[in-house]
C-alpha cells in the first residue's frame, strides 16, 4: 500500500534534514526574487485585473518548481510528482477564474478613478467618480471627488475675484476721473494766473482733496474688511446714544436737503461694540436715506430690542429696485450707473456699512419699498 503524501514529505524530511533546510531557503528566497521581478512588471501593466492573475499564477508557478525540487533531492516521491503538479494546476485554473470574477469590481473602480482624473485634468468639475468601495480605492475616490468640488469652488472664487477686481478697476478710475480732473484745471489755471478768485480755486481744489481722500479711505475700509484684517476693540454702548450721535452730526446735511430726522428709541439697548465703526455704520445708512430722500420728508431710525438689537432706517424715496437688493452690498455697487459722487457718492457706503456690522457678529440687510428701508441688528451686551 503507498504511503500518503504527508507520510512520504515529512519522511523525506526526517532523512535529509540538511537537504530539506536548503530546499525550503531556496524557496523562499525564489519567493523573494520573483516578487522583486513582479513588481516591476505589474507596475507597467495597464490593468489591475492582469495584476492579479500574473501574481497568483506566478505563486503557483513557484509551488511547482519546490515540489520538482522536493523530488529531485529525494524529499517528494518521483511518483508523486504527478499528482501533485496536476493539483497544482487545477489550483492555478480554479485562482485565474477566481481573481478574474472576484477582480472585476476593483477594475471598473480603477477604471472609473483613471476616467474621472482625466475629465477633471480637461477641465470638468460635475464629474464624480461614484466608488462606494471601504478600501483604499475608495478612499481614492473620495480624495478625487472631494478635489472635484474643492477646485470647482475655487474656480467660481477666482470668476468672482476677477469680476471684482474689473469692477473695481472701473469704478476706480471712473470715481477719480472727476475730481482729478477739477483739481488740474484749477491748478492750471492758478499756475497761468488766469484764475479770476484764487481764493476760490484753492477751496474747490481743497475740496476734490478731500473727496478724493475719503475714496482712498474707504476703498482701503473695504480691502481690510473683505480681507478679514479689520479689527474693532470693543467695549459697552447704548445703541441709542449711537444713532442719536449720528442725527445731530448728519443735522445739517438733512437741513440743507430740507429733510426731517426722526429718532424712535423704546428703552436702553445696550450692545457690544466699536463706537467709531457703529458711528460710520450709522452714518453712512442715514446719509444715503438722506441723500434718496424727496425735500420735505422724513427720514426715520428706529431702535428697539425684541429677539436681538436692532435698528432700521426708513426713508421716503422710491426705496431700493428689486434687481439691486441681491448685489447692494457688494463693493461698487450701484443703484444708478450714471450717478455721480454728488449724487451717490462711490458705491461703499452699504459694503463698508454691511462689514462693520459683520464684524460685530451681527447682520445687515436691505428690504423692498415702499421706502428705502436698511435693517441691522447685533449681539446684545
């Protein structure tokens, strides 16, 4: 009767333990090699698919040459040989169709990765690589789609900064064009002495000075804001104090316009804040109701404290169009296009307003007509 194959291995062993040592180094050091080799093969390969099957078979292939080593050095049967490289290959058979049934979702996953990186590289930013898989190669997929929407972020950043900076450039050279203008025909005509009141020039010129001081002013307001290096030390205020402050300094801007101020204040308000920006906040949202306003009417501010602090400022005017609520915080903006400083000054006033009030932790909004009406409201103290 012949013995097992177990029986027969482990007897060749018992006799030829030195042989067995080196067959069973030679081996792994087979293994060690060929891995080597393999990994600079399936590094050039194209598919994952083939990858695998290269890998298993290749590990089949070195289960071979040990059992034709076992046998040459008298650790295996001759006899068994046979038998045992036709498991082998029954191995190899039944592995390639496992790897290449059990492979197939890595390789349309990888596929999918490869397709998506290629549609995001030309330019693609809806395209998602949709590998629901918990292994590294959906991690992948997610690092990709996360990429995807991160950089279609960025893009819609940069069209907008784009279209800011055109607007700015424009409404720059468009603000400045007219005081620059004044203040070289007054100094031409002082340096020509044709000027028929010098006293006079060097007001008017004193003046584009100072308009064109303040535009430099608050252009730089809101770079600081919009870059988020403004700011404010704060401490205690009534918010009524406040508002009441900016109706008498704006008091004869608003009787020049034959415009009334009217201030309702229920009780204290107290917040938390900076006086001087509350005060240019203030400021700059009676002045541009002033300015909208018809002669003989009343611009009203309203401070109360419901849910938070909060103050309104009403105007009779024809109030704000519709199409221009969504962009009238924006920097530049304009209701009117062809108004002039002296009209509607540069366009700040609500954006440097609206990121004041930002950054005392409040928020500023604009609400339909009738009337100009400008919300803001605040932490309470």
């Amino acid at each position: 009767m012949r013995p097992p194959v177990a029986a027969s291995w482990f007897s060749g062993m018992a006799m030829q333990p030195g042989v067995a040592a080196l067959t069973l180094a030679g081996a792994v050091l087979l293994a060690i090699v060929l891995g080597l080799v393999l990994r600079q093969v399936t590094a050039r390969m194209r598919t994952l698919r083939g990858q695998l099957l290269l890998i298993t078979l290749a590990g089949v292939i070195v289960g071979a040459l040990c059992a034709w080593q076992a046998t040459t050095h008298m650790l295996l049967d001759a006899q068994l040989l046979g038998p045992v490289l036709v498991v082998l290959v029954i191995t190899a058979l039944v592995a390639a169709i496992i790897v290449l049934i059990a492979s197939g979702s890595l390789s349309t996953a990888a596929a999918r990765l490869a397709a998506t990186v290629k549609a995001v590289e030309e330019g693609e930013r809806e395209i998602r690589t949709e590998v629901g898989r918990r292994d590294e190669i959906g991690h992948v997929g997610a690092a990709i789609d996360a990429l995807s929407v991160r950089l279609a972020e960025l893009e819609a950043e940069r069209e907008r900064l784009d279209s800011e900076r055109a607007v700015l450039l424009t409404s720059i050279s468009h603000d400045l064009r007219s005081p620059l203008a004044a203040l070289r025909a007054a100094l031409e005509s002082l340096v020509d002495g044709v000027a028929p009141d010098p006293e006079r020039y060097l007001r008017s010129m004193e003046a584009d000075v100072e308009t064109l001081t303040h535009l430099v002013d608050d252009a730089f307001l809101v770079a600081s804001i919009s870059g988020g290096r403004l700011h404010l030390e704060q401490e205690v205020l009534d918010l009524g104090d406040c508002c009441d402050t900016a109706i008498e300094v704006l008091g004869p801007l608003a009787d020049a316009r034959q415009v009334r101020l009217a201030l309702q204040v229920s009780d204290h308000v107290p917040v938390r804040g900076n006086v001087q920006a509350l005060g240019r906040v203030l400021r700059n949202l009676i002045d541009n109701a002033v300015r909208h306003t018809p002669t003989g009417s009343t611009v009203t501010v309203t401070v109360d404290q419901d849910d938070e602090p909060r103050v309104r400022v009403v105007d009779e005017g024809p109030g704000f169009a519709r199409d221009f609520l969504d962009r009238a915080l924006d920097p530049w903006a304009r209701a009117d296009e062809a108004r002039t400083r002296s009209t509607g000054g540069a366009g700040l006033g609500l954006a440097i307003a609206a990121g004041l009030v930002d950054a005392h932790g409040g928020r500023l909004w604009l609400d339909p007509g009738p009337g100009g009406r400008v919300t803001f409201t605040l932490p309470a103290a």
